[in-house]
C-alpha cells in the first residue's frame, strides 16, 4: 500500500502538469493600471497641517525597526504573503520621481537632533493582516509619537495600513493613509505625496486605540 501511494504520489507532484490560465502581457497590464488607480482613489488625507510637500531637503524614515519584517514572509500555511515591505515599494516609486534621503528606523532613533536642518519630514507607518500573529507597531509609534513633539510644523506621517492609529497621534500633524499595506497601495501613496494636490481633510474618523495596545 505504502508503495503504490509513494508512486501516486510521485506522479502527482512530479510529473502532472498543471496548466494555468495564462493573461496577456497587455490584460496583465491593464489589470494592474486598474489595480493602482483604485488604489489611489482611496488615499486620504485625514488630518491635514504641513500639506504639500515642498522642495528642499526631504528625509524619509522607515518608522519599523528591521527585526519587525522578520514575521512578514513566514510560512504559516496562508497565503500568499507579502514578500516586499511596503516601505520598499513605497520609497522605491518616490526615488524613481525625487530623490531624497532616507533612514532606518534604528539611524532615526540614533539622534533626532540631526533632523533639525531638514526642510520637511516624511515617517511611514505599516500593518499587515498576518493570521496567528500580530505585526510589531509600538516601536513604530513611539518614533512616530517622538517626531510628532520635535517636528509636527514639518511632518507627514504616511500610513501604508489602517488608521486606527491616528488617535495615537496629535490632532495638528498631518497624516495621509493609504488604507492597507498591499504594493498597489504604497505605490500610489507615494504618487499621490509627490503629485501634492490640493486635499481637504476628512474629519470625524472613526479611530480606536484598542487595537494598537
């Protein structure tokens, strides 16, 4: 029995071809035109102080510490999982249109002083919808939270997640959300930072700090 079930299954795995529905290159990229557009369509602008950004010296901060990203692409029987942070998608698609500087969570929290000269600050926040476990955010919202008391006249926290932690965060800094981490979604976060249009702020949106704790 045992024999006849390894040969099933070696020709199962190994020798079974399983065609898949295969787009064209032109559907494909449609499909992902439609994709991104949607996704901008959704970024808001929530709370609204330093609106929009202007020239000069930028710096951008990855607000997750490296260890956070660990969990990200584990194995966990669900999926698939996000390979790519949306951090790197997002700074990727800013780069490509205006460079500027950028720092890790761990240089920003090395000394917050050097950030004085900068023209304009951009931190971004991410979450990610990860079964069986949390993705790590206190360490994220205490950089946020640190930028907020030195530099909120100059700061834009981008949020590529959902924002139920804005009522972490004081009332007169300026935080644009993108709604969820996918790449659409940072990608056209990014454009939307870089594009400046002018944008009223939403109000009376429903946050809770219940699941930042």
């Amino acid at each position: 029995m045992n024999e006849k079930l390894l040969r099933i299954l070696d020709y199962k795995f190994n020798k079974m071809v399983v065609r898949k529905p295969r787009l064209s290159d032109q559907l494909l990229e449609k499909n992902a035109c439609q994709e991104l557009e949607t996704a901008k369509q959704a970024v808001s602008l929530l709370q609204k102080r330093y609106w929009p950004l202007v020239e000069g010296d930028i710096v951008c901060i990855n607000a997750t510490p490296v260890a956070s990203y660990h969990n990200m692409v584990n194995s966990r029987g669900i999926g698939p999982n996000q390979e790519t942070p949306a951090f790197d998608s997002f700074i990727g698609a800013i780069m490509q249109s205006r460079p500027m500087k950028v720092l890790s969570h761990e240089e920003a929290m090395k000394d917050l002083d050097v950030l004085q000269s900068a023209t304009a600050l951009v931190v971004v926040t991410e979450d990610y919808p990860l079964p069986g476990e949390d993705f790590e955010k206190q360490a994220q919202q205490q950089l946020v939270k640190m930028l907020c008391e030195r530099y909120s006249e100059k700061l834009i926290v981008v949020g590529l997640r959902s924002p139920y932690e804005l009522s972490l965060y004081p009332k007169h800094v300026t935080y644009l959300c993108a709604y969820s981490s996918r790449t659409c979604s940072a990608i056209a976060a990014a454009q939307v930072l870089l594009e400046g249009r002018e944008m009223t702020a939403h109000v009376n949106v429903p946050v809770s700090v219940d699941f930042e704790r």
